[in-house]
C-alpha cells in the first residue's frame, strides 16, 4: 500500500483520489473546497489541512488542478518543501508548457523526481477509473508512476521526456475541438439540405467522415450512442474548459511557429459560444451555435 497525496478534488479529481483509495492506496487529499474534503473522505481518503501536509510523508504526489499558476504555487510554495526526498510527483493537471516547464525544472534542481501526466475521457472515465494518460518524464519515472496510474485508468503511454504529456495532451484536445466543430457543420448543413440525421450518422459513421467527434460523442440528440446532447448539452467536457485547452494550444503553437489554422478557427468559434454564455454546456452544444438555436 502506497501513501499517496492528492491535491486537486474537482470533477476529475474527486473520481481519481477515490478509486486511489478503491484500490487499497493511503489516500491523504487535500481541496480548499470543505465539500470537496467530505466527498473524498466519504470514499475512503484522509483529509489534510493543506497541500504541504497532505505531502508529508507521502510516497507520490499527485496534483490535479485548473491552471500553471495553481500548479506553481501549490509545488513551488508548499510541496517541494514538504515532500520526501525519495517521493514521485505526478502532475496530472492540463496546463501551459511554460508553467509545466518551469515546475519540472524546479523539481530536477532540487533531486525530485516528478512526471507530467495529464488525462483524456472526462468525467465519466475518472470516476470508472479508465482515464488515458500521456506521460512525460524519464523512462524511470515513468515506470514508477504505471502502478499508481493504472489504479485510475486504462491506457498509460509513455509520450517521451519532461513536458512531453502536456505537449501530446494539447495537441489532443487541438484536434478534438477542431473535429467536433467540422462534425457539428456536416450535421446542420445535412439538415438543411433535408436529409434525416439519423440516415446521414449511419451513412457517414461507415464513410471516410467518420469521427470519434461523431461515433463515440455525436453532437445530435438521439443520434449514436447516449452522450451530452440527450442530456440537454449538461455534464461532460465543459466548453469552458475547451477554450482553456484551444488557447494553451495557440500559445504553445505560437512558442514554436506552428501552424495552426483549424485550431484557429476552433479556438475564435467556442469562444463565441463562450462569450454567448455556453460556458457551462458541454463542448458539443456548439452545434447550437451553428444551427442558430442557442439561447441562454
């Protein structure tokens, strides 16, 4: 049984701490939500008064949090100064390969061993425990962060060196934004030009269209399989936090001279919807957008 901390109990967090603790794992969770605490607690964790206690004595550290400065201040102010010398950080937050970086750096300087270890499938898959994560760090720390990481997902790729996690994990979701957007098109032109959308899904999903976008995440209720649209566009993957995705892409894409033109555009187009007040919907609502539906 390991001593695990883990920092970060939101929408995902919340589901990884607890199948930690599913898993037989010393879970010792820390939020500065006190709701956030009593949910862990009620799934088997400790709770902790703060980041840096949650990290004392601790065999792993594992972070899930929103954004670089909260993932700086938790490790650079509190963590590293806490945590064992012989401890693995796992940092399994989507952040800007700046701050992913700088905090990488920090802990090599000071002997810590540390990965980058974002996440992909949502929700839904961090609370059933099958998660993806693309990993970077050195082969050995990767190899010790599998069995830990394998208590809360299905897939474990070892994506290369420090950062290459956040790197593979924003090209992701560059192309998810971009795919869902061009899905969301051909379903309201195929309307429009009177077809039943029911006919086109199966048509395209079998044609050289077909999409995770479309067959696994159709943006048209009743259409495919059950997801956020036969939901009224609630739960899933937050719009909100697609932009926050689309616009670590354009920096990091920005830092390097890529060009990105659809993610460009896919970027511009969700925050429209944004600013429209769809920052809550899930990301495929944006076909509401494109149809001239949305209403607040």
């Amino acid at each position: 049984m390991a001593r695990i901390a883990f920092i970060g109990l939101g929408n995902m967090g919340s589901g990884m701490a607890a199948n930690l603790a599913k898993a037989g794992q010393e879970v010792r969770a820390f939020d500065l939500a006190t709701d956030a605490l009593k949910r862990a607690e009620a799934a088997g964790c400790l709770t902790a008064t703060s980041s840096a206690d949650a990290a004392r004595n601790a065999d792993y550290v594992v972070t899930m949090l929103p954004a670089g400065g909260q993932v700086r201040a938790v490790y650079m102010g509190e963590i590293f100064d806490a945590v064992p010398q012989a401890a693995l950080l796992i940092d399994c937050s989507t952040i800007d390969m700046a701050s992913a970086k700088a905090v990488g750096e920090a802990a090599a300087a000071r002997g810590l061993a540390m990965v980058d270890a974002p996440v992909s499938g949502g929700i839904a898959a961090a609370n059933a425990g099958t998660l993806t994560f693309m990993v970077g760090g050195s082969t050995e720390a990767f190899a010790r962060a599998e069995p830990i990481l394998a208590n809360m997902g299905k897939a474990l790729i070892h994506a290369g060196g420090p950062g290459a996690g956040q790197a593979a994990k924003i090209a992701n979701n560059m192309l998810l934004g971009a795919t869902m957007v061009a899905t969301c098109e051909a379903f309201v032109l195929a309307g429009k030009l009177g077809l039943d959308l029911q006919t086109f899904y199966d048509i395209a999903s079998r044609a050289s269209g077909q999409s995770w976008s479309m067959t696994s995440y159709c943006p048209v209720p009743g259409v495919g399989p059950e997801t956020p649209a036969d939901r009224g566009y609630e739960g899933g993957f937050a719009t909100a936090l697609m932009l926050k995705d689309l616009k670590l892409a354009m920096e990091a894409a920005q830092d390097v001279d890529a060009s990105v033109p659809m993610g460009g555009q896919a970027e511009s187009l969700y925050q429209a919807f944004v600013n429209l007040g769809g920052g809550s919907r899930d990301f495929s609502a944006i076909i509401k957008l494109l149809d001239g539906s949305w209403r607040r």
